[in-house]
C-alpha cells in the first residue's frame, strides 16, 4: 500500500509540476530537508539509516521551493530504497552547497 500511495503522490506531483509556473522565493534547505524525511518516514528502514545534512552558503539562495522539493525528494527516497542493506552502519550525508542565487 505504501508503494502504491508513493507511486500516486509522483505521479500528482508530476502532473503538478507541468501546469504550474515557477514561483521563485528564498529557499531554506534546512527546513525543506527536515519535512522530505518526515515525509519519507513511512520507509521501514528509515529507522535503520543515520541521516547527516551538511548545507553550506554564502547568503541566500532563491529558485522554486516545489521543484527543488522535488528533487530532493526524489534523490532521498531512492536512497532508501537502494542502500546497500549489507553495510552495517548505514548513513547518508546530503551536502548542500551553493553561493548567492538571487
């Protein structure tokens, strides 16, 4: 069932993602990053994985907050599904780093 609600949710965000203009505002990857993992907290093996955000910038950084979302998301998601299970002390390390893009 939650295969089938996160394959819908792509599936609307996408159909989304078409009709809607770019609304470009500040962007707060803190934030934005926190609310993707505990929208992916549905993933048993969530639990399972250390998760460390590194986010280094100038000042700000401004494009559209949904796409960007979307992304993340995207990459995040997929890394829970693929990690290698083997691997005793499983992490990711998201990395941010960008320079003014206002």
């Amino acid at each position: 069932v939650n295969k089938l609600d996160l394959h819908i949710q792509q599936i609307i965000h996408l159909s989304k993602n078409i009709k809607t203009q770019s609304l470009v505002q500040v962007i707060d990857f803190r934030l934005m990053l926190d609310d993707i993992f505990e929208e992916l907290s549905f993933f048993e093996q969530v639990v399972n994985i250390q998760k460390n955000v590194y986010i280094s910038g100038s000042v700000e950084f401004c494009s559209d907050a949904y796409r960007i979302k979307t992304i993340l998301n995207n990459l995040i998601s997929n890394l829970f599904k693929y990690y290698r299970r083997s691997e005793p002390n499983p992490n990711i390390d998201t990395i941010i780093f960008y320079t003014n893009h206002c």
